[in-house]
C-alpha cells in the first residue's frame, strides 16, 4: 500500500484490522488509475491479484512501472546517441575474445561483455581470464555485484532473467550500460564542482518563481471565465428591435474590450507553461504538475466552454433581431417586386394584338419571328416573379399579416394578367409562322448557298494561311509529321473541288427559278457576301501554294537528315565518357574510405590514379569538337543521350579536383602525424570513426553526426544543458567559421589536445564529494566555506540529515539532495 501511495502521489485511505477486503482493493484500483493515467499499460493484473499477495504479478506490475519512470525517456536521445554508446561498448570490449557487442540484447547474454567493460577501466576488480562462456549466470552475477560494490552503480538486471529471456529487454540492457559509461567519466576538481552546483541550484531557483507565476495567472484566468459564462447565457428575449440592438452592441463591447485581453493572458499562459516544461526537461528535472483544477487543459476546456456559449449568445441576438424585422421586410418586398412586374407588363398586351405582319417581306417576317422570339424568352423568365410574389403573399397569409386582403387582391390581379399574356402570345406566334411559310420558297436557296459558302470559303481561306505558314523544326520526326500532314491535305483537293463546284451550282439553281418566274431579285444573297467570283480566286489561289509548300519540306527534311547524323555522332562519345567519367568519381570515393595501408602508399596511389585520369583527356577534345559542329548546326537536344557538353565538362572537372583534393588531404594527415606524434594505428582508428558517421561519404560531418562521433570515443556530449555547453566549445575549436561542418583534419586536430565533461546527477554527488573531503555527508560550514551564500542557504534548507553509521551532528546528505535534483527520488 506504501507503494501505491508513492506511486500515485496520494494518501489512501488505511483500512482498519478486520474491514473488508473490498477496501483494500479500492486503494489499490487509485492507484492503478493513476499509473493508466501516465500512459502505463498493465496487461491482466488487476486490484484483486496485489491484495491477494500474487507475488509473480505485483512484481511484474513493478518492473512495468520502472521502464515508464526511469528506462523508457532514455529514447529522447536519438539514434545518433545510441549509435554512439553502442560504438563506445565496441571499442572497450575489441581487445576481449568471445565478446562481440552487435547490439543492447542478445551480445550480453553471456555476462561476458558487462566484466570486459569492468575489466577495461578497473582490472583490479576482475579475473577476466578465469570467466567461462558457458556459465553466463556467474558472469553476470558477478558483474552486478562488482558494479554495485565498487562502482556505486546499483544492481538494475536479474541474471536468471536475461539467461533465460530469448530477446532480453534492449531499454533496460542500455540503461544500464549507460550507468559504466557515465561511471567511468572523470572527477572534476573543487572549482569546477562548485560551480556547477551553483548553475544547478540557480535553475531550479528560476524554475520555481515560474510555477508561482504559473499559478496566479491561472486562477485569475479562470475566474474571469467563471463570471463571463453565466452573462452568456441568459437568454431573456427583449420586446423592441432597439432593446435587442443594445444587447448585441453589449456583446460586440465584450468581443472588441474585454476578451481580447484575456486572449492575451491564455496565450501568455500556455507560453509559460511551455517555456516552464521545456527548461525542466533540458535540466532532467521533473516536469511540473499544477494545482488542481488549474492545468492547461482545464483552462482550455472552461475557455472551451466560454466560447461556446458566445457563439450560442450571438446566434441567439441576431435570430431575435431578424425575427422582428422579417414582417416588415416581406411585406415592402412583396410591395417592391409587384412594382417592378406591373411597369414591365405595361403596354405587353397591345403589342401582341398588333397585325403588323400582313404587310410584310419574308425577312421583316423573320425579324419579327425573332423578336417574339426574345419576347417569349423574357415573358418566362418573368415566371419565376410571378411564383415569388406568390409566394411572399402566401407566407404573409400565414404569418397574419394586417394588410392581407389587399395583398391578396394585388396578387390575384398581376396572376389574371400574366394568364391573359399567355393566351395572347401563343395566337400571335401562330399567325407569323403561317406568313412566313408564303415567302420562303426563293429565299430557301439562297440560305443553302450562303450556309455551304461560308465554311467552304473559311477552309479555302484556311488552307492559303497554313500553306503559307512559316515552320521552325528541330527533328527529323516533327518534319516528316509535316510533309505527312501535307500529304493528307493534298488527298483532300478533289473533294474539296467538287463541293466547289456544287456551291455555284445552288447559285445557279436560284437564277434560273428567278427568271423562270419573272422574279428580280434584290441585290446580292442577303444570308452572305461570298460571291462565286470570290470563291473562284481563292481557288486558283490554293492551286498555286501547294507546289510551293511541296518545295519548302523537301528542303528542310535533307536538313535535318544531316543533324540528326550529328546528334548520333556526339551521342554515341557521350555514352562511353559519362559512364567512365561518373565511374572514376565512385572508386575516387571508395579510395578515400578504405585508404588500405600506410599514408606513403595511400598517396602513391592515388598519384598514379591521377596520371590515368589525364591520360583520358584526348577523348574529352573528341567530344568538344563533335559538339562544335553541333553548335554550328543551331541543334539544341539530342534524344539519343542524357548527356550534354556542360554535363561533361563539369563531371571532367569534378573529377580532377576531386582526385587532387583527395590527394592533398592525405599529404595534410601525413604532416599531422609526423608533428603530432599520432602513431599509424591511431590515424586508422580516427578514420574509422570520422568514416562510420560520414554517411554520405561527403569528407565531412555535419554536427548531428559530429556529436555521436565524440560519444563513441567516450565524451559526455550528450543531450542537456552541460553537455549542449560543452558540444558548441568543442564545434567552436573544429569550426571556427561556423560553416556548419567538420573536416577530418580538424578532426584530427581537435583529438590529439582535447577532453569534455558532462552534466548528472553522479557528476553533482561526485562534486559535492570534493568539497566534502571525500566523505559520505558534508556540513553546513563546508557548504558556507565552498558556495556563494544565497546558495549554501539553498542547500541547506533542502539537504535532509545524513543517517549512516559514520554520521557526525549536523552532517547532511548530499547525494540523496542531488539524485533528486534530477528527479531520480522522492525528495
């Protein structure tokens, strides 16, 4: 039950001797909700197996909790991180036989890789020669205890359970492994303990002045909330429309004065809120919980619910507004559409009992068909009016409107008139057609011959413009589709001709009648102006460009049967000096990874590989002089190769400069050895390191990979204040100019002069240790002797009272005093 309080954070109710079990089970289903509530799934374990003493399933409950609280936030250091503290275990297990360290589960198995770490750093502490293989739960026994004995680092893994487990748990295996690296990192001395002590203690001064700021202005906010809510809410409707227009001017006050501020202050909080959480994860502090009833999700929900009934309130003001105003606006738009249709009827019905058609030509009939025509359009579009005014009667009608019945009379007479337009426009468009039908005989032939004249002389006119048309072509395809393209239309002419020929014939057709009946006709063919004498020319005229078109492509297909020669030409060199080109650029790169033997032999060879590459030139002045003729030829692609001249004439200069910058850094790695003294195994160590990182084999690392290098040689550079502190002094020395990359030769610089140190929990106990004298507990007047008063003061109100058995009056208990600093007690 202890537990579960701790767990929870709350205090149970204890049952007295003899209450029933169900209380017991209560308590134990709090804290359980607590633990589900932190995002901790506890598969088929409930209150009844804990109170019942299932020894199996509360311990399996336990270990569920220490990978949510203390192993499971170890994967906020990223890949890189990882990949460093896998790297550093190879380095420190390579000289141990049967230790091959692949990954952070089944290569520690055997126990045989956790004392080959041991037996590394304290070989003192181990008889690594005497291990066995086959007995790995001895070996992992007694690496815990050695561990746990000598190195402060306490006995996080059972041996039966890793032997015994297929894949054991990576999480737990790198915490732990995680507990040798950082207990293998150096003390610092007094000034330097000092000094961090006194960082640590001023961020968790400054974390604690935000949380009451946190505090106060999350009460005020939610205050505030709680007097606006019930204000918007009430919904009391008002009588008039100017007592419900001051409401909502009330309203609009509150939107525009008063809640902007407070917009302000949830933003600020939420700010606060974030900037609080982020500066305690940066510092491994705990995050910070507010009170009850005042986190960020129950000020947004209260905000939530603040808004909803603004938006209920308004909705509300503005429907009682238009509810009052909706009669009167019905009744003047019923006025105003009325208005409007009885003006647009006036003078409708004379105009359509007029008989102006018995006295009229075939065309003034036509004319006249076409403007009843829009006449008919317009009278239905006028129906949709008619339904609207209706139809606003009608809702008047049913909201009981005062003036209803003269309403009902304006409708009922604009619905008799619009019938009687009806009726009159149906018998006026009968009596046109019949007298159109009496002078149609003539005219119909001259309507068929201006119907079939007009696209005949469209395409006529059509076909001079294209067989005129200037081309520009490029390949041997798009030529060939021109001549094809001639060749259809040239197919065409006959037909073409013999609709000609049937056109004059329709003109001819409407003469003859014309002087059979005595008829003079008026002047040209009123449908058109296309005479026969007009289609005549532009006939003779197509007759004549089409030999011309026939000359021009013959021409320009010889042309371009010589360039694509030419395009062939150039392609077939390009295929072979691109491949050999972007070939030489790879095995450049392989080169300056594997560099296989010693630095006088590596630059040897690469010299050699040099001459080969010159000796190739003449083929690149091949190409340049293939892709002169091109030039000259005005050709501008060439579908036969992905290469262009530009292409290789930057390929032929990355590869030169590639090969004499691959040459030169290895000249620079010979005179750093010979001036810093770095023996050949050394130079191939940092190489492999710098290489491992380098993913894309670029010669340089970016700071990412920059990081997780130094943690695989074994500097602390990890993810928190101290350890970002020492990362940029590091990058400030390899990259001076901030260009955001680190070459091996400032790499090599950097490793044979520098160290760096990070910031724990065991780093703080170690620094205290050394003001202390080395003792288990340290005094006030030791703190007030080391530290800057305001923080001695600090330490001491908060240290509690050291209880081992060499315990002197008024010593204290600093290591207790720093675990929690990190969050790792319940202090």
């Amino acid at each position: 039950m202890l537990l579960l309080e701790v767990i929870s954070g709350e205090r149970l109710p204890k049952p007295e001797r003899g209450k029933m079990r169900v209380h017991k089970i209560n308590n134990v289903n709090k804290a359980l909700d607590f633990i589900a509530s932190k995002g901790v799934k506890l598969v088929s374990i409930g209150a009844e197996e804990i109170v019942d003493g299932n020894a199996k399933m509360t311990l399996g409950m336990i270990w569920t909790i220490i990978l949510r609280f203390a192993i499971q936030d170890i994967s906020v250091e990223e890949t890189s991180a990882k990949e460093g503290l896998l790297l550093w275990c190879q380095r420190k297990t390579a000289p141990y036989k049967n230790v091959n360290v692949q990954n952070f589960h089944i290569s520690w198995k055997d126990g045989l890789a956790f004392n080959a770490l041991i037996h590394r750093h304290r070989p003192e502490l181990i008889e690594y020669d005497k291990l066995r293989k086959d007995d790995p739960v001895t070996n992992l026994n007694n690496a815990f205890e050695v561990a746990e004995k000598y190195l402060d680092i306490p006995k996080m893994l059972d041996a039966e359970d890793i032997v015994n487990t297929a894949r054991p748990d990576e999480k737990a295996i790198m915490t732990y492994v995680s507990s040798f690296y950082h207990a293998f990192s150096g003390a610092q001395k007094a000034e330097t303990a000092a000094n961090r002590i006194c960082k640590v203690l001023a961020v968790n001064q400054e974390n604690e002045h935000l949380m009451e700021d946190y505090e106060k202005l999350a009460s005020d906010l939610l205050e505030w909330i709680k007097r606006t809510i019930p204000w918007l809410e009430d919904r009391d409707p008002q009588k008039t429309i100017q007592e419900m227009q001051q409401k909502l001017e009330d309203f609009r006050d509150y939107r525009r004065v008063h809640k902007p501020p407070k917009v302000q202050e949830k933003c600020q909080l939420e700010i606060n809120f974030n900037t609080l959480q982020t500066k305690l994860r940066l510092s491994n502090r705990p995050a910070f919980m507010p009170s009850e009833g005042k986190m960020v999700s129950d000020i947004n929900n209260g905000w939530q619910h603040l808004e909803q009934a603004e938006k209920g309130y308004e909705e509300w003001l503005l429907n009682e507004i238009r509810r009052l105003e909706r009669l009167d606006h019905l009744a003047e738009k019923f006025r105003q559409k009325a208005s409007i249709h009885e003006s647009w009827t006036e003078g409708k019905e004379a105009m359509l009992r007029q008989k102006d058609y018995e006295t009229a030509t075939l065309s003034d009939i036509k004319a006249l068909i076409r403007k009843h025509e829009a006449f008919e359009s317009d009278l239905a579009a006028h129906q949709d009016r008619v339904e609207q005014i209706a139809a606003i009667a009608q809702e008047l009608n049913e909201l009981d409107y005062y003036d209803s019945p003269s309403v009902n009379a304006r409708c009922q007479k604009i619905c008799d008139q619009w019938d009687a337009l009806g009726s009159l426009t149906h018998s006026r468009r009968e009596a046109l057609e019949k007298t159109e039908k009496q002078l149609e005989t003539i005219d119909q032939l001259h309507l068929e011959y201006a119907k079939r004249a007009a696209p005949f002389n469209n395409w006529m006119e059509s076909a001079m413009e294209d067989l005129q048309d200037m081309f520009i072509v490029h390949t041997i395809e798009e030529i060939e589709g021109l001549i094809a393209a001639h060749d259809q239309f040239k197919s065409t002419l006959p037909d073409a001709d013999k609709e000609r020929e049937a056109i004059l014939g329709i003109q001819n057709e409407a003469q003859r009648i014309a002087d059979y009946n005595n008829i003079k006709l008026s002047g040209n063919n009123p449908y058109t102006s296309v005479t026969p004498q007009i289609i005549n020319s532009k006939w003779e005229r197509v007759q004549q460009l089409v030999p011309k078109r026939d000359h021009a492509l013959q021409d320009e297909q010889s042309k371009q049967q010589s360039n694509e020669h030419l395009r062939r030409q150039f392609a077939s060199q390009a295929n072979i000096v691109g491949p050999w080109i972007q070939t030489k650029m790879e095995e450049i790169g392989r080169i300056s990874i594997e560099m296989n033997g010693t630095l006088e032999d590596q630059l040897n060879h690469l010299k050699q590989y040099e001459q080969s590459i010159v000796d190739y030139k003449p083929n690149i002045d091949l190409l340049e002089q293939q892709h002169q003729l091109i030039q000259e030829a005005l050709i501008f692609d060439n579908k036969h190769t992905n290469y262009t001249m530009e292409h290789i004439r930057v390929g032929w200069e990355q590869l030169l400069t590639t090969i004499a910058r691959t040459i030169n850094e290895v000249e620079n790695q010979i005179l750093t050895r010979d001036a810093k003294g770095i023996s050949q195994e050394q130079m191939q160590e940092f190489r492999a390191s710098f290489n491992h990182f380098d993913k894309d084999h670029g010669g340089t690392l970016g700071p990412e990979e920059f990081k997780a290098c130094l943690i695989s040689l074994g500097y602390d550079v990890e993810n928190d204040r101290q350890g970002d502190a020492e990362f940029n002094r590091i990058m400030s020395v390899v990259d001076p100019n901030n260009s955001g990359i680190v070459t091996f030769q400032a790499f090599i610089d950097f490793m044979s002069r520098e160290t760096t140190d990070t910031d724990t929990a065991d780093q703080v106990i170690a620094s205290f240790k050394v003001l202390a004298g080395d003792k288990n507990y340290i005094t006030a007047e030791e703190l007030r002797r080391e530290l800057p008063p305001d923080q001695a003061e600090y330490c001491i109100a908060r240290m509690a009272p050291y209880q081992g058995p060499d315990a002197v009056s008024g010593a204290l208990d600093y290591k207790s005093f720093s675990t929690a600093l990190y969050g790792e007690s319940d202090l």
